[in-house]
C-alpha cells in the first residue's frame, strides 16, 4: 500500500500544477490536471477505510464524489475556454479538505485502521 500512498500524493502535486500552470500552458496543463485527478480518485479508492459506523461510509462516499468533481473540473478545462472549472475544482477541493480532517477523526473515535 505504501506506492499507493506515493501515488496519491504525486497526484495531489501535479493537480496543483496543472491548476497553476492553466495561466501559461493550458492545453499541456488541463491534460496534467485531468489525469492527476483520475489518479487521486482511483487511489483514494484503494487508501479509503473499510468497516466503520455510518459516519464514516458518509465521509469516504463524499471523498468520492469530490474526485469526481475534481475530474469533472479537469474535462472542464477542456471543453470551456472560460474559468468555470475554477468553481468546481474550487467545490472538489473543499470536499477533499473537510474530509481530509473528518475522516482520521472518525477513524481514531471508532478506533479502525485503514
């Protein structure tokens, strides 16, 4: 599990890259941004906690639905000329902050281990 742990977080440093270098690269920086976010979303898939209380199965299915988001803000990169991808990766990004907090919380109250 440790490479998937790698992976998770090269992802998170090339979706910070790709969101940053839109402003001079955008066509090179939205396919960063896109494949950054299917990597986020497909190794959160494999880190997230099994078993727990209800709480818990909320907060994986909303770190989910954030990569989700997230990949929706990288097709709208593509599609879009304008910023509208902003607000949702704006929306993605807060979702995978709020349960970035909650979900050890959770875990270390139910005393689970991932």
């Amino acid at each position: 599990m440790k490479i998937v742990s790698v992976i998770n977080m090269l992802s998170w440093v090339a979706l910070l890259c790709g969101a940053v270098g839109r402003m001079s690269y955008p066509q090179e920086a939205a396919w960063v941004f896109l494949v950054a976010a299917l990597s986020l979303t497909v190794t959160q898939f494999f880190l997230r906690v099994r078993g727990g209380n209800a709480v818990l199965k909320r907060l994986v299915v909303q770190q989910m639905i954030s990569g989700c988001v997230l990949i929706g803000a990288g097709v709208l990169m593509f599609t879009h000329t304008r910023n509208e991808w902003i607000a949702v990766m704006f929306i993605g990004t807060l979702l995978q902050l709020y349960t970035a907090f909650r979900i050890p919380q959770e875990v270390e109250k139910q005393g689970l281990t991932k």
